[in-house]
C-alpha cells in the first residue's frame, strides 16, 4: 500500500444541477438526486494540508469541475449555464474532500488521455 501526494474530492449533485438535467431533451424525466449521487465522481486534487487550503483549491479549479459535471451529461455547451461561478458551483454541488490517498493496487497508475492509453 503506497500513500500518494494527493487528496480527493468528491462530486455530488445537488437539485440545481438536477433540474438543469431534466430540462434536457433525451434526459430521463424521473432522474433523482439519489440516483446521481450513486456513482459521484471522484478527482484527484493537489494535496491539502489543511482544511483552509480546501477554500484556495476551489477558486482555482470549480470552473474545471463545473465544465466536467456538465460535459458528462450534455456535450452541447449552449445548453450549460452561461455565468457561471463559484457560488452558483457550490449550489450546485455538494463536495467531500478526503487528505489521504492510498495506492492499494500493483500495477502502475495506467494514464489516458484523448481516449488514449499514454504508456
């Protein structure tokens, strides 16, 4: 088991983004916030050393987070929220951030980018 130099933070929608999802044309009008909470996404941060850094972090990378939250359920991006910032982020999702990572797998970190394996 190898400890990692970075956090973790995870994702969960909120009824905002819920009701942003539902007004999308093949989106499935029953959709629940139970239901997107199931499989939240996780994003590898750089380490936090304490809780008042969390606050830094999100000014630097909700606009990333926001784009990735929207781009999983639509690509078309007339259809996303145009002012979007950080208090609306923070509206919209609920986070969890988590200071320890822990690396229990053998194999090394396999990379992809652009649907491409880097290694």
């Amino acid at each position: 088991m190898l400890e990692i130099n970075r956090s973790l933070v995870i994702l969960k929608p909120k009824q905002p983004f819920l009701d942003w999802a539902r007004t999308l044309e093949d989106e499935d009008k029953d959709l629940t916030l139970k239901h997107l909470a199931e499989d939240s996404t996780a994003y590898l941060i750089p380490e936090l050393w304490q809780d008042s850094d969390q606050q830094s972090l999100l000014e630097s990378y909700y606009d990333v987070f926001f784009e990735e939250q929207l781009a999983g359920w639509w690509t078309d991006e007339t259809a996303w929220p145009q002012k979007r910032d950080l208090k609306m982020f923070l509206d919209w999702f609920e986070l969890e951030f988590h200071g320890l990572v822990f690396d229990l797998c053998d194999e090394p970190i396999r990379i992809i980018e652009n649907g491409e394996d880097t290694q």
